[in-house]
C-alpha cells in the first residue's frame, strides 16, 4: 500500500514533536497499540533530528516529517526513512526537488491560488492549513466544486470534537492532528492518556 492510501485507510495523521528516544520509543507503542500505524513528526526543535534515527526500529510505522521548509529538511527526512514529507504552505522547489528525490510530499495550501499552484506541480491531496482558522469546513465546501480533482487533509485545530465535520465531506480523505498527543502529555509522559486520546479519536473516525 503507497503512503497515501495508508493516510487515506486510517483518516487520521498524529502529529507531534518528539525530542528524547523514550518519547520516540513511548508515543510508537501507543500508535501500535491503536492500530494507527502513522505519524508526522514536526521540525519544530532541533533536537527532533537526532531522535529521527529511533523510528528505524519501528518498521510498522509509517514516519512522516513535518514543517519541511529546505531542501536539506528533504534529505533529512529520506535519511530518516520517512514515508512522507509535509510543508506548511506551497513551494514548487520544495516540490520538484521532492519529486527528484522519490520522497512523496504534502504540501500545504490556504488559498484558490495556492491550490492551482500545488495542482499545476502534480499534487492531488494536499494538506489544508491551518484549517480551522482558514475558514474550516466551509472554506473546504467551497473547494469542492471548483477543485473537484483534489483532496486534502485539514490540520490545524482540529480535535476530537470537529474531527467528523472534516471528515463527512468529500474532498477530505484524512485529517492531522496534534490534540492526540499534545506536547503538554508527551512531555509529562502521559502515555495512558495518549493512548486513551488515540482510542477515542479511532471510535470517532469509525462512527463516520
Ligand atoms: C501542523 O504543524 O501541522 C499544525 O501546527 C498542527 O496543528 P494542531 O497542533 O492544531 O493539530
């Protein structure tokens, strides 16, 4: 199964940043044990990198790098055996440059403009953001029909509570979503809630 139709299969990215090699090793578990076999790990510290090599020895997960705004970010990620690569917004160096290097990338989009850029580019799903404060799902609504060809995933404030108003349109195939394992109880080590966090979303994301 290609990446994409992983996100697709599951409807939901956990994303998170994971700076220690238990938070790695702790949070892996917690998808396995969920049976959510996928993650976004956002560059948002730079200690993120040098755990990035402990998902190597979680071959079940599909790891996807986030906050990718370099060229090197993209280098980074394949060296880390990343599934999947997501930028915030739209660039078509990022992009080119992804498609060279056989990494597959979401790029993220707000705007008509930045969709027709990222659809001329070759992208069919791409990543709404940050969603909710984008206009939501009504911004999404209106995509529908102007951009009948492409799907996207919405990130950004989307939690347990509005998670299915996403996921009942159309033109949305996933979500992405940091309320899973927010860095308040991955830095307490909150494993039980995080594993209870992904339970529920799961039991939501069935009901649909
Ligand atoms: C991202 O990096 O994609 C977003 O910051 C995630 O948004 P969230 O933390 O509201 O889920």
């Amino acid at each position: 199964m290609n990446i994409l139709d992983i996100i697709k299969k599951h409807k939901i990215i956990p994303l998170g940043t994971l700076v220690t090699e238990e938070e790695v090793e702790n949070i892996c578990n917690c998808l396995t044990k969920a049976d959510l076999p996928l993650i976004e790990v956002t560059l948002r510290d730079k200690k993120v990198i040098d755990v990035l090599k402990e998902f190597k020895n979680y071959s079940n997960i599909s790891l996807g790098i986030g906050t990718i705004r370099s060229k090197d970010q993209i280098d980074l990620a394949i060296e880390a055996g990343a599934s999947f690569a997501i930028t915030p917004g739209f660039s078509l160096k990022l992009s080119e440059y992804a498609l060279e290097s056989g990494l597959t990338l979401i790029p993220g989009v707000q705007t008509a403009s930045e969709v027709m850029a990222a659809s001329e580019a070759g992208h069919k799903t791409l990543k709404f953001f940050p969603a909710e404060l984008s206009g939501g799902v009504d911004r999404l609504n209106a995509f529908k029909s102007v951009f009948s060809d492409i799907t996207f995933i919405p990130t950004g404030g989307i939690t347990s509570k509005n998670i299915a108003n996403y996921l009942n349109l159309d033109n949305v195939v996933a979500a992405g979503a940091s309320s899973t394992m927010p860095e308040s109880l991955i830095r307490s080590k909150s494993w039980q809630e995080i594993s209870n966090n992904l339970e529920e979303i799961k039991t939501i994301i069935k009901i649909i």
